[in-house]
C-alpha cells in the first residue's frame, strides 16, 4: 500500500505499523465474538426518527456552474482548479 500512496518507510516503521494493524485486527475479532442475533439493522441512526431528522429536502436544484464554482479560486485555468505540484514519481 506504501507503494501506490508514493510513501516510503524505514523498517522500523513498517514494524511498528504491522504491530498496529495486529491490533485493529484483534479487535476487530473480539467485536465478532458478540451475539448480534437479537440486533435489528440500521440504515442509519435517524432511520425511523422523522420528527427529529435533519435530513433537508430532497428536490432537484439547478446546478452551480463552472464560472460559479471557481469565481474565488486563486488559481484557475481551463474551467479547472489549478493547483501545484507537490507529488513527483520518480
């Protein structure tokens, strides 16, 4: 995974994140070990609380637009975003 974010590590820190990554796991294990057989699904937490959700309207609405969407870029070009450089395969 290092490999495809472009990150490189020293051994001891590859170490230290299996050691990590040990532990999530185990956890992970321990969490399986509860019977949630008498649990019923959710979707979400305001599922069934209509009075109470904070959902807003679903409506359609008209799009915002490039020349909106990039009026106080500081960079711009294109009808894109610009942005430097900061990554570089080598």
């Amino acid at each position: 995974m290092a490999d495809l974010a472009n990150l490189r590590f020293s051994d001891e820190e590859v170490k230290k994140f299996a050691r990590d990554l040990d532990g999530i796991l185990g956890h992970i294990d321990k969490l399986n070990e509860l019977d949630t057989s008498n649990v019923e699904p959710m979707a979400q937490v305001l599922y069934t609380a209509d009075e109470t959700a904070t959902l807003r309207e679903d409506r359609e609405r008209p799009p915002l637009g490039n020349e909106l969407a990039l009026a106080n870029a500081p960079l711009k070009g294109a009808g894109y975003f610009k942005v430097p450089r900061i990554i570089e395969r080598q």
